[in-house]
C-alpha cells in the first residue's frame, strides 16, 4: 500500500512537473512574440507619409518661438532625449527602442520640418503622441528648438529638406 501510494506520488510530481515545464515554455514563447512584435514595428524605418513631410513649419523660429520650442522640450522630452539632444536622457537605458539623436546632421538633414511635426504628433512606441496634449504651434516650436541641435559652428541652421532658411 506504501508503495502504490509512493508510485502515485511520483506519478503527480510528474504531471506536475510537466505541466509546470509547458507553463513556462508557453508564457516564454508569449513574451518573445511580444517582445518581437515591439521590436518589430521599432526595427522598421519611421518615415512620414509624403503629404506630411512636405508640409512646411508656419512658425518661424523667431527667439520667442525657439525659447517657448526649449520650455517645452524640457517639460516633455528631455527624459529621453537628453538636455542637448543626443538621445542620452536619463530614461533612454529603459527603453527598447532608443530615442533619436538630434544632434545627429546626417539624421537631422534627412528629416524635414513636416516629418518631425509628423512624428511628434503621431508617436509611435516608447514615445508617446502629443496630438493631444500639445498645440499644432507648440509642436512646431518642439520643431524648431530642435533644428538648434544641428546649428552649424556660426550659429546658422543646418539646412534641411523642406525647412525654411534662418
């Protein structure tokens, strides 16, 4: 009888054992699928739609505009993209996608000032849309005080495609 129950207790410990084994094959299999879904979308190019990009910054960047563009970008972006813009903030070790380096000329001349706008206003993960919590003219002056980053050793803006001369 102690044997039979021993040879049972066994048998349990097994099932267990090997639903416990599936347990953990299925919620790894889970988070790898995850996990690639977000690296996935985060490893595709993030590129404006054509409409967008042609769109042209109705706010010039006077000092008033690049100053509130500044207050802004601290208030809402300096986290991750980091105080002068190099994608280094303190929470850019915690994201699986890294934030753009705008200090970056080559990065910086191939984005206009529509697709920047675009990007600020749709988002796309870790970065969150502002559409709705910033203005259209606050997320151009987001844009503009971010043109700064790249401002040639003169002090004049780097030119880029779609952006107006300063």
């Amino acid at each position: 009888m102690i044997k039979q129950s021993n040879e049972n207790f066994l048998q349990l410990v097994g099932i267990l054992g090997a639903l416990a084994l599936f347990s953990m094959l299925a919620l790894a299999a889970s988070l790898a699928a995850q996990g690639s879904a977000a690296q996935g979308d985060a490893a595709q190019p993030w590129a404006a739609p054509p409409s967008d990009r042609d769109v042209k910054n109705p706010v010039p960047p006077t000092p008033e505009n690049v100053a509130a563009g500044k207050k802004l970008y601290e208030d809402n972006c300096l986290m991750c993209h980091g105080e002068k813009g190099a994608g280094d903030g303190v929470t850019a070790d915690n994201l699986v996608v890294k934030p753009a380096d705008f200090t970056d000329a080559k990065l910086m001349k191939s984005e206009t000032d529509g697709s920047l706008f675009w990007k600020i206003t749709t988002g796309r993960a870790p970065m969150q849309s502002w559409k709705d919590t910033l203005s259209d003219t606050q997320r151009w002056q987001l844009v503009d005080y971010i043109r700064t980053f790249t401002k040639g050793e003169a002090g004049e803006k780097s030119a880029a495609p779609g952006s107006k001369e300063h």
